[in-house]
C-alpha cells in the first residue's frame, strides 16, 4: 500500500497568518490526518495479515494436491497390475478349458461349454 502523502491546502494556511482560530482549525485538521493515518496502516497491517494467511492456506491445498495427484498415480498403477492379473488369469482358465475339452474329445465324450468373450 502507498503511503498517503498530506499536501496542505489553502485551509491549512501558515498559523502566523490567521487569528487563533485558524490555528485550532490546523489543529483539529493535523489530529484527523493522524487519525487517518493511524486507521491506513491499521486498515494496511490487516491486510499483510489477510495475505499471509491466504498464502499459507495456497501452500497447504498446493500441498494436498500434490499428494492427491501422487496416491493417484499409485492407484492408477495398483488398477493397471490388477487388470494385467486378471486378464492373465483370465486367459489361463481359457487354455485349461480348451485343453480339458480336447482331452474329453480325444477319450469320446461330448461335452459343450460356453466360450467366453472377452
């Protein structure tokens, strides 16, 4: 935040200038400058504080994310072994099928059995 910078203007004329009511207006008018002053940092030191906290709560979901993308990778993977299991399997109870359905043919047996589909 920029500083605010007080440029007198022609109400906040030199005290030697005027009567004394002039300088009580200088006076009332250099208390609410500082009073706006004190309120702008005030007003600037919560918004420091604001930032800092939304930077530590960026930090922490940046943090989240890349853990949830790395167990995403693992999950995707363990997926990717199972599937490969499974179709191995898969494939292994297709041999053993077609092997006992040649042996039950050669020792003249008539057994049918669905084929599967994959």
């Amino acid at each position: 935040m920029a500083p605010n910078t007080v440029v007198p203007s022609d109400t906040t004329a030199p005290p030697h200038h005027g009567s004394h009511g002039d300088r009580e207006t200088l006076i009332k008018r250099n208390e609410e400058l500082e009073k706006e002053l004190r309120n702008s940092l005030e007003r600037e030191e919560r918004m420091k504080q604001e930032l800092t906290r939304a930077w530590e709560r960026l930090r922490v979901a940046e943090e989240a994310e890349e853990r949830a993308c790395f167990q995403l990778g693992e999950l995707e993977a363990e997926s990717v072994d199972h599937a490969q299991e499974y179709r191995a399997h898969s494939l292994l109870l297709m041999e053993q099928l077609a092997l006992a359905q040649k042996l039950l043919k050669e020792a003249s047996i008539n057994v049918s059995f669905p084929t599967p589909q994959l």
